[in-house]
C-alpha cells in the first residue's frame, strides 16, 4: 500500500459519475469482501463504476498513476483475482442494466449481473441462455472464461450464445467486438477475456424456456460405483436436454452419499419419461426431482456455496469415468477434512460439442465430464488441511484425466502451463500474439493471465 488512496480519490473523483473508495471510506470493506472468503486483499482505491464511461477513466487513472489493476464483476471466482493488494480494484457490481428484446431473442446485460438478476429478467419472457449452477455467479467473469451449465447440451455454452461485447483495452479505447467487428478480438474474449479488456456490456442470444424438471438423486455412497457404472449407460444416447452431473458429498447430518444432479430442459412430462430408469435405480434414499421453474434450479445449489465461506478448487477433464477413478473419487469424499467439500463430475455433450472447436478461445469441446475437487471450509486455521486435501485427490486422478483444465476453475496458484492447458497450445499462442496487439503492456494481468508474446 503506498498511502496514495485518499489523493488520488481527491484529484480523480471528478471524473467519475461512480464513487472512489478508500480504506478509511464505510463502503470499502464490504466491497473488497467476495465470495471466497479466503481472499483478504486490500486495494488502494476501488473505483464503483456505473457507467463504462466511469470504466475508461478507472484505466486512465491507473495508467497515468502506474496502479495495478485487478477488475471485479460478480466476485464469484475461485481464484479471488477481483481483488489487488495495493493498486486500483475496479468494481462492476453496481452496472446491474439489463434489456430483454423477447422478439430477437435476445438480451444486453451490463456486467455487475448476477445470474439470478439475469434468469428473473429473462424468464419473466419465458427465455433463457446457458448460465452458471449458482445464481450468485457473475455473468462476465462465467462468460469471458466460457460458461458451462444446466443448458450447454441443449444450447451450447455461455460463450457460444454470446453475440457481441463492447470493451474498455488497455489504452481505454471502446471497441464492439463481434463476428463483424473486430472479429479476432471476439474470438479471444469467448474463453480468456479477462486478458483483453473489460466489457461494458453483453449481447447474449437467448431461447424459449418454460417449466422444467430438475433436482438430487441421493444415494449411499458406497453405491457410488454401481450408481456411475449405471449413470453411465444410462447416458447413451440421452437427449440434449437432459444435463446430469454426479456428486460425491455429504448429507447436512453427516451422512456420505453420491447423488446424481440433473435438470430436464423440456417438457417435465417427458422429462419425467426419460429419467425414470435413472430414478429406479437403487432405488434412491432421496429423489428431490420435481417441475420448477428455471430461476428455481439456478438456484437449488446456493446452499451449496455460500458467501464468504473458504474455497480451493481443483479440476480437469475426464475423458471416461474409469473405475479406478472412481476409486479414488470415493477414497477422497471419505478423506474430506471437512464435510462441506465436494467433489462433481459435470456431464459434457450435446450442443456444446457441436460448435466447431476453433470458434473461439473456449476449447472444451470432447464428449467428457469436467472433473471439480471442490474444497470448502470456514476456519482459516483449516487451510492447509482443506487445500492440502484437494491437492492430493487432484494428484491421485491425474492418471484417470485429460490435461485440459477450464479455465474458471482455475486457482489462484495455477499459472503457466496450467494456463495454457486451458486453451492448447496452438490457440495459446495465437492468444499470446492477440495480446501483444491489444494489450501490449499486459496491462490486464491479475487474471489467469496470458503474457503478450514475447513479453
């Protein structure tokens, strides 16, 4: 910290309709707090823009003050890179703006959304796009990293219903990107766009979406490897719109299961039709499926996830659920240091696959599971069992998974080639070169970030 907050909100604060904080302002602390309570940085300003004209004046001040720059959308990230230490954190999460047009189809967001704001909008027109599994998550930060979710069999993921951005660079320049305009900076931002700019606004396509059938199958989780060998042929063939995920947790009592997630993006009654074998099996100690309306299944995991609690995540994908991942899926759920872990297999196909891989930055494009050792805890004095404990599940499946790794699950430790693993080689180095066009100065670089080539 370099004591500058208080004279530089004196002498910027006119340029900004928003508000600038500083430590000693009221406001300050709870917006540095985010959702992984692990992450206790402290900026030196917090620019709480409301307009992207405020967002080109927080890049001048940093650019002419020589301030680290760290941006904040919906907070929801693992990896706690909304918040700098020192520097200048700038805040969305005032832009809530959102305009549906229910006769195109589609709908512009400004980035502070969360995906509960932006499903209740939607849906009140009976619409919907591919959002996150938690309704506090953030639209921009699921978006510019890819954005997997209960509807990327049936429609693809965030970024492949993403229209258009506009976006502040580096140099405060706004630009549009889309496939018309500016067509290889809109190919970085869908999957690495944290690198590139800060989006101002979202322009998603969006389709018709009515009540659905969704919940938890739960299970003893010593079925847990009848249940995913069943699961598995179960799936064969399936319809895009059926999405499942497998999860290895524990019940609020204590008690270890194995459940089985899953969201029907239909009709219920043929929903109900296509997941009775499923629901047979076992039979479940619990079957919590039931018709609901979307909003409701963004939001039945948020207990899930709370605000504020510790967080460490490790992922990868899985290209087949091999027994002996299985294995030591289910030695790990019984080593959780603490009971709120968990550990999910989240089903890819459909749609999602379909979009020919070198679209966009996103790579993810196999017939998979994305592989989440997901550590949550609440005592700081726990961390080193709960990260230590996800690190050596995550080392034990390495001889069961792909090298790919998706980028929003990435943590804060996780750099350089865990990075590049995101995105392959081949399109990692074409990124490199865009960044070098765009941001030369990897200005934009407290992210999981790509340094401009030959920087």
């Amino acid at each position: 910290m370099t004591g500058n907050g208080a004279r530089l909100a004196r002498q910027w604060q006119g340029q900004f309709e928003g508000q600038l904080l500083t430590p000693v302002d009221d406001a300050y602390e709870a917006s540095r707090r985010i959702w992984n309570g692990m992450i206790d940085n402290r900026p030196e300003l917090i620019a709480r823009c409301v307009s992207a004209a405020d967002i080109r004046a927080a890049v001048k001040l940093a650019s002419a003050e020589l301030l680290p720059v760290s941006v904040r959308g919906g907070g929801h990230g693992v990896a706690g890179t909304a918040v700098c230490d020192g520097g200048l954190m700038i805040d969305l999460s005032r832009m809530k703006d959102i305009r549906v047009d229910p006769v195109s189809r589609q709908v512009t967001a400004a980035p502070g959304l969360l995906w509960g704001e932006f499903d209740r909008a939607t849906q009140a027109h009976g619409l919907a796009t591919t959002g996150g599994q938690v309704s506090h998550t953030g639209i921009a930060g699921l978006t510019l990293g890819g954005g997997i979710g209960y509807l990327m069999g049936k429609h693809g993921a965030t970024c492949d219903n993403l229209l258009s951005v506009d976006l502040v660079t580096a140099d405060g320049e706004m630009l549009t990107a889309s496939v018309e305009q500016n067509p290889d900076l809109f190919w970085a931002v869908r999957g690495a766009g944290a690198n590139f700019g800060i989006v101002t606004s979202f322009r998603y396509r969006l389709h018709p979406l009515g009540e659905v059938l969704a919940g938890l199958l739960l299970h003893p989780r010593e079925l847990a490897g009848e249940l995913i060998a069943f699961h598995r042929e179960f799936l064969v063939g399936s319809p895009d719109e059926l999405d499942t995920s497998i999860g290895f947790l524990n019940s609020p009592e204590g008690a270890p299961l194995v459940a089985v997630v899953a969201m029907y993006a239909g009709a219920p009654r043929e929903g109900e039709r296509v997941l009775e074998p499923l629901r047979k099996f076992g039979p479940p100690v619990a079957d919590l499926i039931r018709a609901m309306p979307y909003t409701g299944v963004q939001s039945m995991l948020d207990d899930a996830a709370p605000v504020g609690d510790r967080y460490y995540w490790k992922s990868n994908f899985v290209s087949e659920i091999a027994p002996g991942l299985v294995s030591v899926l289910r030695d790990g759920a019984a080593a959780m240091p603490s009971p709120h872990s968990i550990i999910l297999l989240f089903e890819i196909k459909g749609e999602i696959r379909r979009v020919p891989r070198a679209a966009m930055a996103f790579d993810h494009r196999d017939a998979n599971f994305e592989l989440s050792i997901i550590a949550r805890w609440t005592d700081p004095g726990a961390d080193a069992a709960n990260i230590g404990w996800a690190r050596e599940v995550w080392n034990a499946a390495q001889p069961f998974v792909s090298a790919g790794v998706y980028a929003n699950h990435l943590t804060a430790d996780e750099t350089g080639s865990r990075v590049r693993a995101a995105y392959g080689a081949e399109k990692y180095d074409k990124l490199a070169m865009l960044k070098a066009r765009y941001d030369p100065g990897n200005f934009f670089r407290l992210n999981h970030n790509i340094p401009p080539r030959g920087a």
